[in-house]
C-alpha cells in the first residue's frame, strides 16, 4: 500500500500534460461509470482541447441514463449546434425520440448522423446501439442490420465486438463476451473500454488474469485516467493492498483523479505503514474540502490514526477530541478504534480515568467484539479497580470463545481482587473463584512441568492471601509441591529464582509462627542456596541458634 512518491507532487499543475481530457469523461461513460464521466467531461468542458460537440453528447448520455430528458435533449441539441457538429447528437436526439416511441423521427435523426458517411462503423454501431437501448427485442432486425453494415463497412472497427461483447455479458454469456472484446483489443490495443470490461467479466472467476489484462492495458495506454484507476481498483478489491497503493499513488497524480481516491490512498498508506506520508496527505485532503464534506470526518478519524501509530500522543489527543467534536455524517459512526486509539492516548499521557471511559465506549460500540472486554478488564487494572477487572475478564471467559491461558489470566484477576479486598465475605467468594480457575487450568495442561509450576504457585498465592493468620498454613503443601517441581531442573535456581524465595519466605515464616525453629533455619539456608547476595539474610542466619 506504500508509495515514495512525494506528497507535494500528487496534484501538481505539472503534469496536466499526461492527462487524456474530457476523453478520460468518454471513458467512464462507456464503462457505465456515469458519475464519474460527468465529473470529468464538466470539469474539462473549456479546455481549449476539447470537443465540446462530442463532450455535449456524451453529457447527454449521462443525464438520459439519470433520467433527464429535458436535461438531456439540451445537451444533444447544443451539440448539434456547436460549431464540432458532432454527428453523435443526432444519434442522442434519436435516442430521445425512441424513448418517447416515435421511430420515424428517430430514423430521420440517424439519417443525419449518417449524412456526411454513411459507411461510418462508429456511428453505424452508435445506432444499432441506441436500439439495443430502447428495447433489444422489439428493434433486434435493426440491431442485426446496423451490426451487418458496421462489419461491412470497416471489419476492423473495435466499437463492434465491444458492443456484440456487452449484449453477450447482459445475456450472462461470459465466454463470448470476453471473446468479443479480446476482438477489439487486437484492433487498438491502446482503447480502455474492452480491457476493463474483459477485466470485469473475468473478475471473479480469475482475478490475476484480470489484473494482468489492465496491466497489458496501461502499458498500451498509460495516460488513462480509467486504466490507472481500474488497475488500483482491482489490486485493492483483490487484496494487493502494496500494489494497490503504489498504483493509487501513480494515478492521482493524473489531473482527471477524484478526490474520494486520494481519500482510498491515504488510508492504504496508513495500512502499509507509511504514518507520515498518509498524516500529511489526510492534513492536505481536510484542508481543500469544504467542512461539511463527509470525507473531513473520514480524514480526521486518519489522522488519530496515524498519530497514535507513531506515538505521538499529545497530538493524538487533540485530534480525537477534534473527530469528536466533529457531526457525524449520515451513513457514518464511531468506530470501536476511535475509541480505543483516543484510550490509548489519554493512558499515555497518565489520563487513566479519562482512557478507562473511552475503553466504556469502545465495548458499547461494539458488545459482540469479545476482545475488547479483555481491554476493558486491563483498563480498569490501570486504574486499580480489580472488583471490575475480574468482572469484565469473567464476562469474556463466560462468552465461551477462549483459551486456557484466559482461565490463568482470570484466576489473577479475582487474586488481585481478594488481595485487596478487607471484607471477609467479598474476600471469601473471590478466592474460591481464583482457585476455581486455577484448578481448571490444571486439570488441562497435563505433564507440562512449566505450566504446573506457574499454576501451583499461582494456587499457593491464592491460599496465602486467604489465611487469617500465619499460623493457618493453608499454602504449605502446595508450596513444597512448586519446590519439587522446580528442583527438576537445576537451572531453576537461576532461571526462576523469585519462585524459590516465595516458597522458602513462606515456609521460613510458618515454621516461626508455629515455633519450629530448626526447620524455619533449614529453608532460610536453602534460599541462601539460591540468592547468595542476600548479606541481610547471610547476617540473620548466622545469628540464629
């Protein structure tokens, strides 16, 4: 999804030479992108290069397929009068005229269009078409016969197959359409129609074959607008997000780009990683577009997002609170990662109470995204409140989707909870959870010697933390148990070290508090063993008796 190309370049004035005109507009019109090719062919409508006669047939063609025929009828009419007089717009007026089922007055506009040559392929083509469009079963012979005339009169002319091709993809006969339009790329190779047509037949069925066949059609025609943007289409719709990204970057760069693609490459730089590159452009996007534009709320939310990716975090807090503050556009939502990104910043900065609400309204966002129930948990650990940790831990393992581990990470969550906790009943129901899950740990992992020692241990903590008195000894034996397994390896002594001292503490204190002095001396001399530096321990020992 990455482009090196730089940011200043992506719409300069520089490189209008590259760019195909209004002809980009004909373009998308003929791939039955009309909103796109009526964007294009009004924003190039007074270049000195254009056709405005055939720009006027075209626009009209738009508003037909909108439903305008006033609109429509103007248009074809000012392309009849323009001084091009392209002989298109009778055709678009005879169109009008089958629409409104008068065939002779559509007849006299062909015969116009025809005037000047009647063996003129395109426009023998452009008829049978405008009856395809009017009704293809009642006009068949004339379609038929304006087929005939167009193959007579130039048997190499493209615009035939293509339009044989289309009737043959509407009547869901693949094969032959692709045939068609493989027909009209060996008679100009360098015209976009049929290749992204081919490509759009072929799409779903074979994916690279249709991206190789627009790859063959920007090398044939690389300064078209349509070509460009179908290329980084279908990278984009196939998954080839690296791909689509570079082709994003090489075809906005065409002055016949649209500013919702440059929005579509800003968000590939972001997926590809390229933080700074996709800030700058959403930045640059923001600032050319009106505020009640939808695409200022997609490209602020970008912003957070690339912030937060490059840890710039008091940044980020500023641009979430200014998407917040934002309307939201119809159509549009908070999405679970404004939430979480904005929390992620606000804990960052030490705003933990602040985060652990955005967390809240991440999980309202989304209840059924189970993981963020586990963020929940660990935002309320930050901010000491263990009672709704294990809560919403325990509402994550409830759901049924997790791992053994999960059923560990609980087991802490309500350990944390009874360690804190002054109220002997409260307490009470918190250990018996944190042994619950302990225990189911244990009775999965088998003979795991690793995964016995982290369970124990955590089970004798739990013991521990439940006793009322040093001299209850509840964790004694499982503490020996974590002392057995770890002597199975002698490298424990070094590797799990902070094991060995829990367990000898605790033995040591329960052999004072119940007065067995020389066993107590006995585990004071083992954790000796395995933490030689401890002067204060060495000193102590050697004074006992």
């Amino acid at each position: 999804m990455k482009s090196k190309i730089l940011l200043s370049l992506l719409l300069s004035g520089s490189i209008t030479c590259f760019a195909q005109g209004y002809k980009d507009g004909i373009e998308y019109y003929k791939v039955a992108q009309y909103d796109n090719a009526k964007e294009l062919l009004e924003r190039n409508l007074n270049d000195a290069s254009t056709n405005k006669s055939e720009a006027f047939y075209y626009l009209g063609c738009v508003a037909l397929e909108n439903g305008n025929a006033t609109l429509a009828k103007d248009y074809f009419t000012k392309g009849v009068a323009d001084a091009g007089a392209c002989p298109l717009n009778y055709i678009g007026l005879a169109k009008l005229d089958l629409k409104n089922g008068n065939k002779n007055a559509a007849e006299d506009n062909f015969k116009l269009a025809l005037n000047k040559n009647k063996k003129d392929a395109k426009l023998l083509v452009a008829i049978a078409r405008a009856y395809y469009d009017a009704d293809a079963v009642k006009y068949a012979k004339e379609i038929a016969e304006y087929i005939k005339k167009a193959r007579k009169a130039n048997a190499k002319e493209p615009d035939t197959p293509i339009f044989e091709g289309d009737m043959a993809a509407s009547d869901k006969k693949t094969g032959d359409a692709q045939g068609m339009y493989d027909e009209a790329i060996s008679y100009n190779p360098s015209l976009s129609e049929p290749y992204v047509k081919y490509a759009r037949a072929l799409f779903h069925v074979n994916a690279q074959q249709a991206i190789s066949r627009l790859v063959d059609l920007l090398q044939e025609n690389p300064n078209s607008a349509l070509a460009q943007r179908e290329l980084a289409e279908k990278y984009y719709e196939n998954d080839q997000w690296t791909k689509a990204a570079e082709q994003y970057g090489e075809y906005i760069k065409n002055p016949n780009h649209f500013k919702q693609d440059e929005v579509r490459y800003a968000s590939l730089l972001f997926y590809g990683k390229k933080y700074q590159e996709s800030l700058d452009l959403a930045k640059k996007i923001v600032s050319s577009l009106p505020a009640s534009d939808k695409n200022v709320f997609y490209m602020k939310r970008l912003e957070l997002y690339n912030l937060v990716a490059m840890e710039n975090w008091a940044d980020a807090e500023i641009a979430a609170k200014e998407l917040f503050a934002m309307p939201v556009p119809e159509g549009a939502k908070y999405e679970v990662k404004d939430y979480t990104d904005y929390a992620d910043a606000l804990k960052k900065l030490n705003k933990t109470s602040e985060a652990l609400a955005e967390r809240v309204k991440a999980y309202e966002a989304n209840p059924y995204k189970n993981d963020l129930l586990k963020d929940l948990s660990d935002a309320y650990s930050d901010a000491d409140d263990y009672v709704n940790s294990a809560k919403y831990y325990q509402m994550f393992v409830d759901k049924g989707d997790y791992k053994t581990n999960d059923l560990f990470v609980l087991s802490k969550k309500y350990f944390y909870v009874a360690a804190y906790d002054s109220v002997p009943e409260s307490k009470a129901v918190a250990v018996a959870n944190a042994l619950k899950y302990v225990d189911m740990v244990n009775d999965k992992i088998a003979d795991d010697t690793r995964m016995r020692i982290l369970v124990n241990m955590q089970k004798a903590k739990i013991l521990q933390v439940s006793e009322t008195a040093k001299t209850d000894g509840k964790a004694v034996s499982t503490y020996e148990t974590v002392l057995g397994l770890l002597d199975q390896d002698p490298e424990n002594k070094t590797k799990r070290q902070d094991d060995y001292i829990l367990a000898y503490q605790y033995l040591a204190n329960y052999c004072f508090a119940t007065g067995d002095k020389e066993k107590m001396k006995g585990y004071y001399i083992k954790w000796l063993e395995v933490d030689p530096g401890n002067d204060a321990l060495r000193k102590y020992v050697e004074g006992l008796k």
